[in-house]
C-alpha cells in the first residue's frame, strides 16, 4: 500500500478561481480529514468525513467545502480563493472516525494563490 | 476550545544531550495527546501517543493532568532525530478523532 496518496503535488492559481484537492485514503480506511497547514504553523483541522458523511467541520467559511466517494476517497473544494489560502493542505486517514485512531497522513498538496 | 501551545520554535543541542520538547494544553474534557513528528522530505507521521505508554526511538511523554502539559522527553539526542515535531490533541464534542496541532518546535541536533 502506498499510504495515503493526494493530488495534485503542486498547484498554482489566481485570486478568484476554485480548485479541487484530491486525497484517497489507505485501503480499508473509512474516515478522510482535511487539515490545512500555512507556513510556520501546525496543521489546522478543515473537515472529517466518515462513511460519506460530514463527521466535523473546523473553523474555516463556506467557500472551503468536501465530500467522500463511496470508494472513500475524498475532495476538497475551495472557491473564490484568496491569497491567504495559499498553504499545505494535507489529507490524513484513520480506520475509523470514533476515538482516537491514529490518523496517517498524506504528503500533502502545495497551493499557491497569487 | 482546545489550544496546544508548543512555547519553543527552535531547540538546538548537541549529540548526546538531553532533549525536552515543552507541550501544554487547554482542553475541558478528558484529552488524547500525540507527538507527531515531520523529518525533512517527508510526510507527518505518529510519533507516541499518551494512552500507549511506549517508548518510540527513546522517546516518552508523560501526560501531566495537573500541570495540562505533554512534553516529549529524550536522554540522549541523535543527530538523527533532527526533525520538526508537533504536539497534537484529540478531543472534541462530537467524540470524532479531530486532532488540534501546535505550532511546533524544530529540533536541530549538531555532532
């Protein structure tokens, strides 16, 4: 297995436009988060879906949104960026959404807003 | 609200050194705490976490309710362990696996 993958590795946009991150969890893991990581900070939580199903959401506005696919892989979706969007975000996956399950994470996506 | 406070950006030691990297809380209920750590080109990964009581790579972490701290301790630095590491807490009404990072604390060790 090769762990939890995310594409793209890299992405480039403009203020304004939306883009689509990408994650597919560790086979046989149910629960996808979303945590988005600005430069010199730790991760902050965004999303965790757990069965297709929003389990929680972290402090971020609307324009951030997520869904899970029935074969568990997710999406983020970030509309209207702004340049203080650019960041690391990262997916990780735990086998369950309940307790604390240890989450693996994926190599994250670099976005660079201009 | 849950806060994680990781006081330190940067602790620099020499090889064989004692290591202490500070983690305090702020949570009302019953926490879970981690270290996670991030070496260079590579991705986060789980380093101990407190109900586990183990030892990774001569790391422990005691969990002190008393003094809300989580602080990662090791008695003999590698250059190895050179990576940065944050201090996370699982919590949260929902009861769901969310985990709260720190800012974290870059560990540099010299030979």
């Amino acid at each position: 297995d090769a762990g939890v993958t995310q594409s793209p590795t890299h992405l480039i946009k403009t203020r304004g436009q939306q883009v689509t991150l990408r994650c597919s969890p560790i086979s046989g893991h149910k629960s996808v988060s979303w945590y988005q990581q600005v430069l010199g900070q730790g991760p902050q939580f965004i999303f965790q879906y757990y069965e297709k199903e929003e389990r929680g959401r972290g402090n971020f506005p609307d324009r951030f949104s997520a869904r899970q696919f029935p074969n568990y892989s997710s999406e983020l979706n970030v509309n209207a960026l702004l340049l203080g969007d650019s960041a690391l975000y990262l997916c990780a996956s735990s086998s369950a959404g309940q307790g604390s399950y240890e989450q693996y994470f994926g190599p994250g996506t670099r976005l660079t807003v201009t | 609200a849950q806060r994680v406070t990781q006081p330190e950006k940067l602790l620099s030691v020499f090889k064989g050194a004692p290591v202490e990297l500070k983690c305090n809380y702020s949570y009302s209920g019953s926490p879970e705490l981690f270290w996670y750590v991030q070496y260079s080109r590579q991705r986060l990964q789980l380093l101990l976490r407190h109900i586990s009581r183990e030892s990774i790579k001569g790391f422990t972490a005691d969990l002190n309710k008393g003094e809300t701290s989580f602080h990662l301790k090791k008695p003999f630095a590698q250059e190895e362990d050179s990576a940065m590491y944050y201090c996370a807490l699982s919590g949260g009404d929902s009861g769901y696996s969310t985990l709260t990072f720190g800012k974290g604390t870059m560990l540099l060790v010299s030979p």
